[in-house]
C-alpha cells in the first residue's frame, strides 16, 4: 500500500524528512517528508524512500512550508539608491523564496529590474509596478515626482502587458502628504491602468510625505474617498501603521468602511515596515480582522545598524549629499527600531498577539500566492508545483519583540530561518539582514 498522500511517478533527488510540514493549501499539518525532483515537487507523505544518489535533509524539529512570499519589499537596489536592499538577502538567504517588490520599479525603468534584479538573483523576484513614472526613487523621496501628471495609464498597462510572468499588480498611494496636494488623483490613475490590465492595486496608506503648507488632512477622508474606487482582490497594505491612516482611528477604533471593503472582497497586507505599532495590530485584531497577506516592507532605510546607522550608508551613491535636509523623513532620525528583522520576524510578532502559526503561514504562502495569482505554481506543497520550500525552526524562551514606537512585548516563541530549496536547490538562510538573536532574547 502507498502511504504517500501525493506523489508524481519517478525518482526524487530530494528528499526532506521528518519536518512537520504545513500547508494550508492543502490542509497538511503533520510530521510528513517532502520529495522533489527536477526543481518540482513530487510526493509529500510519511516515510518517503530516499533514492541512491538522492540528497537527504533530516528536519526533525523543523518547519517545513511551502516556499514563502513576501508580498512586500523594496529590491531595486542601485536604482532606488539605498532604499533597495538586494533581493536575496531579503529572499533566499533570509529564508523567504519568493520576493514581490511594491512600487519600486516603473513603466520607465522596467527593463533594469528585469536584467539586474530578476534575472541575476536566485529569489524568485516578482513585483507591483509603480504607478509613476519615476518608480519608487529614494522610498519616493522627491513628493513632486508623484502627482498625477507624473503619471502614464497607457505606459504602464504596455509595460504590464509585456512582462505578464513578472509585473502582478500596481502599487499606489493613499495618504495624507499626497492627498493635501492631488486628492485621490494619482491613485484613480493607477486604478484605471488596473483595471484595464485586470490587475490588483496595492493602496500604501498612513503618512508618506509631508502635508502640503497650510492643509490638514483627516485621514478618514482618505478612507471614506478610496474605499468606493476598490474592487475584489485590490490590497490596502499597512493597517497597522503608527502613522494616521484612517485604517485605525486615534482612539483605536477601526474605521467602518474597513468592513465594507473587506466584504467586498478587498484583501489586507501587513506591510510591516518601519511604522509597525503593536497597539494598532491588538486593535485591528481584536476587531476580527486578520490580515490577508505579510509583508514585511524591508528597505534600506528601515534596516539599521545597532548604533543607528544606515544599513547600505555610502555603499553606492551617499543620497544623503542629494537631498535637502528639510525633505529627509524626520523618522530617519528618530527611528527606535534599531535591529534588522524579516518575514519570519514580522510572523513572530503576529503571533505574539495570539494569531496562530498555521494562520500565519496561511499569509505568507497560500494566500499571498492568490495575490499574485500564482496558486498553481507556488504557495503549496503538492506534486507538480515548484520546489519552492521554506524551512524554519521556532526557538522557544522569552524574546523581546520591539516595534516602531518602542513598545515591548515578550514572545514565547521566535521564527527563524533555517534554509529553502529554490526551484530545487538547497540554499542556507546567511542573511547579514536577520535579527540578531542575542539582542533579541529578554
Ligand atoms: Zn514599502
């Protein structure tokens, strides 16, 4: 009798065994061995053979997941200056095989993240083009850039229309700095492009850039005027911002079109970021709402070293010389958060406010494959699908989570990578990105 839940005829080349393996896709969530052969997944059961020739991985102890995607990072390194970290630090190497990067490239800089980012990395690298034409320079440093006249619907649906494997949404604003000055205008842009390419829209909300003089923009405004352009499937990313948004109210309650959208379909992106507030998380749970999707908004500029400075400070260009003190963020210098963290991390942290680690998972591969309409291809552990694999282990003992207002909380138990198989390949989690566990125990 086969006791193989699954499996596709031939000889694996891979074999992990003994991992508890979770897969909300499939509903598995047990100690089951994973084979792959040829960069596919060919069988998921107990006690798989292990072929000669073929590579063993023991995993006792460890997770074992589909390949996990983080639906939210910033990886066009050179281009967008220190803002772009390199793609397999914040993919393979941190653990995570699947990297989609949020508004950084653009209808007019397309072709160099294609050559340089996608096709050099090991990360499987995807992403939601910007909805300017200027693309995410500098984290979108320069506000003038980003108004509606910087904005070309037919250039962005020709350039999506080119790169379909590569280019799976757009991203846009919704915040106050950007509605002082347009309204809503930029975002209607990119929602049309969306609409004509059948694509979601990926909405940033809390504070970007400053107000424009004189303007004093309540952010539930910005709510009630975004929640009727959106459709099934378009994303409001950051709920649970420090920043006012609307998304939350500063007396903690959540705005009531939040349930509409929900209802309608529109899905949520942690986006965890340099803004991440765990009172704004409590309230966005305990009002039953869970996030869709994880991710977890690594960039240059949120990834500090311990004494502050700058992750990728005079590796290329030094930006700072370019821009004018008056336009730097004032967070960059006020900024707590101090150590690198990750998807793993951000997953941690949900969890310390009581999601569950299927829950968890469930964001990070099966639903933010849906996102990116790729379910048949990743986000699963069945035959037939890519051999993107995530391998991680939960370190128990008493961890002190930070976020970015400084608040504490102690976690029972820590996320950390361990390795991945990327289309096949067996690859260790060395990110220097990582939290340092050591600053991180209680
Ligand atoms: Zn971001």
């Amino acid at each position: 009798m086969n006791a193989t839940l699954s499996s596709l005829p031939g000889t694996s080349d891979l074999v992990l065994k003994g991992g508890r393996v979770i897969d909300p896709a499939t509903g598995t969530d047990g100690i089951l061995d994973v084979a792959v052969a040829a960069g596919k997944i060919t069988a998921v059961g107990p006690d798989l053979p292990v072929p000669a020739g073929a590579t063993r991985l023991d995993l006792s102890g460890a997770i074992v997941t589909p390949g996990l995607i983080d639906t939210h990072a910033h990886i066009y390194e050179h281009v967008t200056g220190d803002f772009g970290l390199n793609a397999d630090l914040v993919g393979v190497r941190g653990g995570v095989t699947t990297v989609v990067d949020q508004g950084g490239p653009s209808a007019l800089t397309f072709g160099g993240f294609k050559q340089f980012i996608v096709e050099p990395s090991q990360s499987r690298v995807l992403c939601f083009i910007s909805s300017y034409l200027a693309g995410g320079l500098l984290g979108h440093r320069y506000v003038d850039l980003y108004g509606p006249t910087g904005i070309n619907v037919a250039a962005i649906v020709k350039t999506a229309r080119q790169y379909p494997d590569l280019i799976k949404g757009i991203e846009a604003h919704a915040e106050p700095g950007g509605f002082s000055r347009w309204g809503l205008e930029s975002l209607k842009l990119g929602k049309k492009a969306g609409r004509e390419l059948g694509l979601p829209l990926y909405v940033h909300l809390g504070t970007l850039w400053p107000q424009k003089e004189g303007s004093d923009v309540n952010p539930r405004e910005i709510i009630e005027q975004v929640v009727p352009l959106l459709d099934a499937g378009d994303v409001l990313a950051h709920p649970f911002t420090r920043y006012p948004s609307g998304f939350v109210g500063a007396d903690g309650a959540i705005h009531p079109l939040i349930f509409e959208a929900l209802a309608k379909g529109v899905t949520i992106d942690v986006g965890r970021g340099a803004h991440f507030s765990f009172d704004n998380a409590r309230a966005v749970i305990d009002a039953g709402i869970l996030p869709t999707t994880l991710g977890a908004d690594l960039h240059g500029y949120n990834i500090k070293y311990p004494n502050g400075g700058r992750w990728y400070r005079g590796m290329f260009t030094d930006t700072d010389d370019v821009v004018p003190a008056e336009d730097k963020a004032d967070e960059d210098a006020a900024l707590p958060f101090s150590t690198p963290y990750g998807l793993h991390h951000a997953m941690s942290e949900l969890m310390a406010l009581g999601v569950t680690l299927p829950q968890v998972v469930a964001m990070a591969t099966s639903n933010a494959a849906k996102l990116l309409r790729m379910q048949d291809t990743i986000g699963a552990l069945k035959p037939g699908m890519d051999a993107d694999i995530s391998v991680f282990r939960i370190l128990k003992g008493e961890w002190t989570l930070r976020d970015s207002n400084g608040k504490q909380v102690i976690a029972k138990q820590l996320l950390h990578p361990d390795s991945v198989v990327r289309a096949g390949k067996v690859i260790g989690t060395d990110s220097p990105l990582l939290p340092d566990l050591a600053q991180l125990a209680a």
